[in-house]
C-alpha cells in the first residue's frame, strides 16, 4: 500500500509537470495552463498509464503480500484441471444439512461475513464427502456442514478480528478453506436432526476444542473418535486444535481463492 500512495504521488507530479515546464515558477504555471498543453508528450502518457497500472496491481494484491486467485483465473485452472471445480456441496451430497454460520452474526466474529449460505468444496474434496455421507447415512447418522470453501478476504476479516493463529489462518499463507480443501463439520442423528454431543461448540476458542485433550464423558470421547475416524478413512487430516476442522490431504495442489459465492453463481 507504501508503494501505491507513493505511485498516486508520483502520478500527482506527473500531472502538474505536464502542465508545468520545471523552468517556470508554481505561480506562473497556475496561469499558464491552457498555453502549456503542448507539453503533453505521448512519453508523458504512456508514463502516467505504467505508473496507475502498477498502482492498480498493488491494490489487487492483498496487504499480507498473498495474491489469491480471481473468477476468470479459476475457470481457466478449471479448464486445465477439472479437478479445481468447486462443487455446491448441498445439491452434491444427499441429505447434507447446512449450518453456514459465517452467513449468520451467530460466528467469534459477531458479524454476517457471507452474503448466501453455501458450502463449497473443490472436486476431489465433495466426492470423498459423499463417501463419509453414506458411511454414516448406514449407522442413521449425517454430516452437518459449519464450513465449506471460504474466500480469502474472509480469511483476512478473521485475522484482523483475532490475530491467534492457533484458531485462524495467517493471511500471509491463506487458509485451507480458500483453497476449497477444508471443511468445518459434525455429526447429527438422523431421527432427531440433533447434534451429537461433541467436547465443544464450533469455533471454541478453548483448548477442549483440540482433539488430543482428555475427554472425561464416555460418550463425547465415542463421538469425537467416531468423527475423526469417518473423516479419516476418506483422506482428511483433524486440525490439531479443532475437531470439526478436516483439511483434505493434497491440498497443496489448490490455489487460494478469492471468489465471492455470489461470483460464482451468477456465471
Ligand atoms: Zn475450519
């Protein structure tokens, strides 16, 4: 951002040295204006469009140095790479139930950080989805789904809310999430839509929120086992300090992304 407002400076310069011949006084050129304008050289031109071009590119670049993919940038990777499509993971996965807290005020942020309530995942990371689904769809159980792809400038919002980067992803890196490889997810039994009963809330803060802590309850320690275990057999990775946050491994593979779900849908 330094290096723009020194640009927009450098532009303002420009400006009046078009209008200003370096010999002449700041007073003289006031009035000289329209006689000056055969100075207006196409060097000049040419100058100032490189200057705001570069501006404008330093804009597009996040603050933290990370440059997240764009729309026409994903569908060209999609175009290279099938696998890179994002999949609307509630018309994909039968039965899956949509919790998109971030689409509610009810998030540590305490505000709506989403426009739609979606969960988006890229190809290889809905299909292994649908497997863990069915899995627990036989033992009458389901997923519910607190977080799917999530674009980079809420990764950024999450940062500048909370800059503990145990719990939120540095913006300098980019999250899982902004890659379309990671989700956010629990387990509900299928008859009473309920929850099962896990060793926190989503979003907990606390370090019962880490897999590795002691459970006490024999049955939120069965649950959280069960979890993990579903996840696992079907390619995900527990974070280590949230057990509802499954990375899908290869995710390096993905590119951070920068793409409102409204961008996506209305193409
Ligand atoms: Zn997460």
């Amino acid at each position: 951002m330094r290096l723009f407002l020194f640009q927009v400076v450098l532009c303002f310069l420009s400006v009046f040295g078009v209008f200003c011949s370096p010999s002449k006084k700041r007073s003289d050129c006031l009035e000289d204006q329209g006689s000056s304008t055969p100075s207006f050289s196409l060097g000049t031109i040419v100058y100032l469009l490189i200057l705001l071009s570069t501006g404008i590119d330093v804009v597009a670049q996040s603050k933290y140095g990370l440059k997240a993919t764009t729309y026409d940038e994903y569908v060209q990777s999609v175009k290279v790479n099938p696998d890179k499509e994002l999949i609307n993971l509630e018309k994909f996965v039968p039965g899956l139930v949509l919790d998109i807290r971030y689409a509610t005020a009810d998030n540590f942020t305490g505000e709506k950080i989403y426009n739609l309530s979606r969960a988006y995942a890229r190809k290889p990371v809905a299909i292994a989805l649908k497997k863990i689904q069915a899995d627990l769809n036989s033992q009458g159980l389901g997923i519910k789904i607190f977080d799917g792809y999530r674009p980079y400038k809420a990764t950024v919002k999450f940062y500048e809310v909370y800059r503990d980067t145990t719990y939120v992803a540095s913006p300098y890196r980019g999250s899982r999430h902004n890659r379309g490889c990671a989700l956010d997810l629990t387990v509900i039994d299928l008859k009473t839509g309920q929850e099962l009963r896990m060793p926190t809330g989503f979003d907990s803060f606390k370090k019962e929120a880490w897999p590795s802590t002691p459970v006490s309850d024999p049955e939120v320690r069965k649950n959280r086992t069960l979890l993990i275990n579903a996840m696992e057999k079907h390619g995900f990775k527990v974070n280590s300090s949230e057990w509802w946050h499954y990375d899908f491994i290869g995710w390096q593979k993905f590119e951070v992304l920068d793409i409102d779900y409204e961008e996506l849908e209305k193409k």
